[in-house]
C-alpha cells in the first residue's frame, strides 16, 4: 500500500511540473483539420458562388479543405448566430455580406455583428445591379420609373430578404424617384434572382456574381450602384448618372466568432491576402465578371463599421419620410 502511494504522489508531483503551453504554441499547428465555412444564406447567390470558387484553392494556401456549409434564413442572421455561438477555435467561420448588420439598424435581433464575429479579411466589394428579365419592355431606368409612377404598386421588385441589405436599393429608390414597388423578399439572392427569370417578380438588386455572366442572356441592366460604372459592362449606368445618389454596396469576406485567438486570425488574413493574388482564384472571378478586393482585418472593420453607420441614417431617413414605421 505505501508503494501504491508512493508511485501516486511521484506521479501527481511529475504531473505538476509538466510545462503548460502557451496558447500562442497550442496554436501554432493551426490548421490541422478541415474548417468549416458556413454561408448564412442560400444556394446559388453571389456569396455561396463566390465561396465555392474561394474554397476551391483554399487547402493551397491554408493547408485543409474548406466544408461549405448552407445555412440561410432572417437575412444570414441565422447563420452567423450559429457561428457567433461556435467554439472559437478557427474551425468554424463564415462568409456574410453586411446584411445583418443592415438588419439590426431596422429591427432588434439576436445578434451584434461587430462584437459577436471578427471581421477577418474582406475579399469582394460588389455592386448591385438593377435587372430586370431579358424580355422586358423596360430598356431603361427611365422607363421603369415612369411605369412605376404611373401604376404605384405594380412592379414587383424581389430582395434577398426583407430590410437586409439587397433592400435598400429598392427603398431608396422609392425615396428619391417618388413611386411604390411591391417588394418580395426571399431568404438569400438566388431565389431572389430567380423570381425575376420566371416572371414572379419584375426586378431585382443582385450582385455581380449573380447576373454580370448572365447579361443579356437572362437579364436586362437598368443601372448599377457605386459612383462608377463596372468594367465588364460599361453601357450600363450608374444610378448617380440617372440622377439617384445610391452607393450602397456589398462588403463580403470571411469573419470568425468572437474571442477566436490573435495568432489564428493572422494566419487566416494572410492566407486570404495570398488566395486574393492566386491566379486561378482571379481567373475564376474574371469569368464571373468580378474580381476580388482585399481588405485586411482592420481595414475591413473599418468598411463594416461604415456599413453600420450609413445603414442607421438610412432608416432614421426612411422613418422619417414614411416609408417605414
């Protein structure tokens, strides 16, 4: 018995002075299984395309394969709650535009994008395209506004979910052009951009990736967002050349749960920065007629946070005209 003991307490005592490792080199074999992405919206949008095409040289540069995950619903609040209340370990990320944070300047939901996910490399800044079908009498922005001011109500415009941030177009155009749509929203871009193909709606705000390959085949470009007009179709105007002052664009990236480690949040920054410069990534997006536009970390705090802010002065002004209640 006093042997038993004895090799117990040598053993408790070995155990005690064992070297206790430091996060930083827990860390440092990061990653050494797959990561999951988690897109909080659905299939066959701008973001689930775009991911797809990023996941495809991801194990180049990060080492692991990336396991896409669908999981739409509220406009990605869903989806990246999900990932907000995931272990913080880097192995549970997701691909959002800023819609939720467009979302909670509107309404009160179950998530602080800005303090429950880090924001970690923006790779894609879109714009948004006014289309409408391919064979719809609509050849101009002009006409659409005045069928709309003559018929308040008619044309349906579809969004990727209600008060997120494919909406805002919409809604601003209302303000600005004096005239009502009936909006139709969808949980994600793809159906959104669907409707307008099978002629449930008359137009939609999509994002590069969704329709610049699919004009004019399907579609028809009223006009895009931003202040200049998008390389691969530079007949197509701007808003702000048709006289309506719409910016609003599309920040899309990757971001992790809050409290994930400094040191993986770097080596996924500079795997991103490198996937942002492989060859094959930009001869992929080229083929979508887009490119990508990297952002480090901070930087792509600072774009969100401006995202935030402008999306709050939007809905206080729409409060204000009567748009909203």
């Amino acid at each position: 018995m006093k042997i038993l003991r004895l090799r117990l307490v040598c053993t408790l005592a070995a155990l005690l002075v064992l070297p206790v490792l430091p996060v930083s080199a827990q860390n440092s074999d990061y990653p050494n299984r797959p990561i999951q992405l988690v897109i909080p919206y659905s299939a066959g949008g701008g973001n689930d395309i775009t991911a797809r095409v990023m996941s495809s040289v991801f194990a180049d540069y990060l080492g692991q394969p990336l396991i896409i995950k669908l999981r739409p619903g509220s406009g990605g609040i869903i989806g990246l709650s999900e990932v907000a209340r995931s272990k913080p370990d880097g192995y549970t990320l997701a691909w959002p535009g800023p819609h939720p944070i467009v979302i909670s300047a509107f309404n009160k939901v179950p998530l602080d994008f800005l303090k429950d996910l880090i924001p970690v490399a923006q790779m894609i800044d879109w714009q948004w395209w006014l289309v409408v079908k391919a064979d719809s009498p609509y050849n101009t922005l002009a006409e659409f506004i005045s069928y709309a001011k003559a018929h308040p109500g008619e044309l349906v415009v579809s969004n990727s979910g209600n008060l997120a941030i494919g909406h805002l177009p919409a809604l601003e155009l209302e303000q600005l052009a004096g005239v009502e749509f009936t909006h139709l929203p969808f949980d994600g871009g793809g159906p959104a951009n669907l409707s307008v193909i099978s002629g449930d709606a008359t137009a939609v705000h999509a994002v590069t990736a969704a329709v610049a390959t699919q004009i004019p085949k399907n579609y028809k470009a009223l006009a895009i967002t931003g202040k200049s007009r998008h390389p691969s179709h530079p007949d197509v105007p701007t808003y702000l050349e048709q006289g309506y002052p719409i910016y609003t664009g599309v920040s899309v990236g990757l971001v992790a749960p809050a409290g994930t480690p400094p040191e993986i949040v770097a080596r996924l920054e500079e795997g991103m920065k490198k996937i942002s410069e492989d060859k094959t990534f930009k001869k992929l997006m080229s083929k979508m007629g887009d490119k990508a536009v990297y952002l480090n970390s901070a930087d792509y705090r600072n774009v969100l946070e401006g995202v935030e802010k402008s999306s709050k002065t939007i809905a206080k002004s729409l409060r204000e005209s009567g748009v909203l209640k």
